[in-house]
C-alpha cells in the first residue's frame, strides 16, 4: 500500500516500536496520531516529533476507546489506518500468591481486548475509505510460548488468531489486514528482562520498524522481522528447539526471585 498522505492512527506511540513508527510515517509525509496513558510521554513526544499529534487513551479502557473514536475521526475524518501496538509484557509466577486476578488479568485487557475493542470501534469508520488498514503488532512469542510471561503470549497467540480471522472477514471491503510478528527488540518493554534473556539477540528498533513499513509498501500481510522470521520455521518444524531453551530461562529466573 501507498505509505503517503495517509492518517495513521498508532496506540503507544511515546516510545519503542510505536515512536519509531511514529517518526518513520511522519518523515513518510503521513498525518500521524499517537495515543499512550502518561500524558507527560506525549508532551514529551511532541516536542520531539513536532508534527505529531497526542490523545491521552488507555487501551484497556472500554470508555476511552469510545471517547478517543469520537475525537479522533472528529478531528481527523480522512483517518484511514491503524495500528494497534500499545502492549505490555510482565514477569509472572504463577504460584504467587500475593498476584491478584485483576493484577494477572491485565495484559489481556491491554494486548487482547484493547486491539480487539479499537478494531470494533474503528470499523464502520475506515470501511468508508478506500485505502484503509489494520496493523496488529504481535510477537515471536505468539509462535512459541515464553513461560516466564503466561499471560503476554497467550494474548499475543490470541491476538495472532484474531487477526487472521480478521484478515478473512474483511476480504471483501477496501481494508488491509496485517500483523507484524516482532522479534525480542531492545525497547522499554524489554528492559525489564535484561539479566534473563541474551540481549546481544535483540533487534534494534529502528531495523525492524523498517522491515515493517517496507512489508506495509509491498502488502506482506505477514511481517516477521529478524528472528521472528527463524522462530516461524522453526515452530512449525522443531518448536521444542526454542521452547527448551525459553523454559531454562523461566526456570533459572524463577529459582533466583525465589531464592
Ligand atoms: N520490545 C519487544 O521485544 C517486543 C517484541 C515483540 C512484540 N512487542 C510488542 O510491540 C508492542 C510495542 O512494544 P514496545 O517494545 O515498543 O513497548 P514500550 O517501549 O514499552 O512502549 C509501549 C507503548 O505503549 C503504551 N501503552 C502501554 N500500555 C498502554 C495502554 N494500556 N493504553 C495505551 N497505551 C499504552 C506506552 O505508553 P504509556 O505507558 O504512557 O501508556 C508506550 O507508548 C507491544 O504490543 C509489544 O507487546 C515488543
């Protein structure tokens, strides 16, 4: 697709992969709207991507999403694309009993539901544009399960599977269906692993957000960056490769916050 005079609507644009989108379409001659929780990171965004522009919207919030649907296509009624990226990853054991339900259920409202709901708000809007898209930012760890974070990969499993769907129901309208199946990057979200996984592996951001606008360019519906694209081979041909590994990694990490 024409990656130009679009109207990009990105949530979790204040840093990681989101910024870099950001900063990539702008340059792109995009008009580019990015969302985020801390209102003190989009004020922060906007001083460095001046052209950009800010709503303050929790993803996991049914009401925001309603209220951001309302401002932005009022503001911005030749929106055309968007790009569900706002996501968390946590660390979490299974046997403590000090998490509580709504603690541990959190990432399915930000990563499953929030993409989920964004989509359902947006469709009736971007099926009245004739170059109209969807991008969901999944991961490798949608492909293979990390256990050292359950409840991330079974959301990004979850949101790979919707988006498939998706890509099927929406065959017959002017919308793209894309996922971008990102591998281990270094970004805030992956800061807090530092210790646990091998960061010499992670993708730099910047590459990968390029991998991405060029799988956009030429209508990859499927885009898997770096190591994702090696995970995907390999879950399909010897999961238990990479799934040994993860598991070490869980169970090391687990033993020392125990220790
Ligand atoms: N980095 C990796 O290794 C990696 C690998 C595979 C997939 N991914 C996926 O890529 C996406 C972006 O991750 P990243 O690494 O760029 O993370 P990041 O640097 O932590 O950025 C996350 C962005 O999302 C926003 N955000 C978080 N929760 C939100 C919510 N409930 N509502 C609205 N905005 C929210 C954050 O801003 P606020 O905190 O201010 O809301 C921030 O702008 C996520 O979906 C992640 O799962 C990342």
């Amino acid at each position: 697709m024409e990656l130009n005079k679009n109207t990009i609507l990105i949530t979790g644009g204040t840093s990681g992969f989101g910024y870099e989108f950001a900063n990539r379409l702008l340059a792109l001659g995009n008009t580019v709207i990015i969302t985020g929780r801390d209102q003190a990171k989009l004020d922060l965004t906007k001083k460095k991507l001046p052209g950009v522009y800010t709503f303050q919207s929790d993803v996991s919030d049914p009401e925001a999403i309603e209220k951001l649907f309302e401002r932005a296509t009022a503001q911005f009624p030749q929106l055309n694309i968007l790009i569900n990226n706002a996501g968390e990853m946590r660390k979490i054991d299974l046997q403590d009993e000090s998490i509580d339900l709504d603690n541990i259920v959190r990432e399915i409202n930000i990563n499953l539901s929030g993409p989920i709901r964004m989509v359902q708000a947006f469709l009736p809007h971007l099926k009245t544009k004739s170059n109209a898209a969807i991008l969901n930012v999944t991961s490798g760890l949608a492909l293979i399960p990390f256990p050292l974070t359950p409840i991330y990969g079974a959301t990004k499993a979850g949101l790979r599977f919707y988006t498939k769907s998706l890509r099927v129901q929406l065959k017959n309208t002017g919308i793209r269906v894309f996922e971008l199946v990102a591998p281990g990057s270094s970004t805030p979200l992956h800061d807090k692993f530092s210790g646990d996984v091998d960061d010499s592996r992670l993708m730099d951001p910047v590459k990968l957000i390029d991998v991405a606008i060029k799988g956009l360019q030429s209508d990859k519906f499927e885009i898997y960056p770096g190591l994702a694209k090696v995970m995907n081979i390999v879950s399909r041909i010897a999961p238990s490769v990479i799934f040994n590994q993860l598991k070490k990694i869980t169970e090391k990490s687990l033993a020392k916050t125990k220790a």
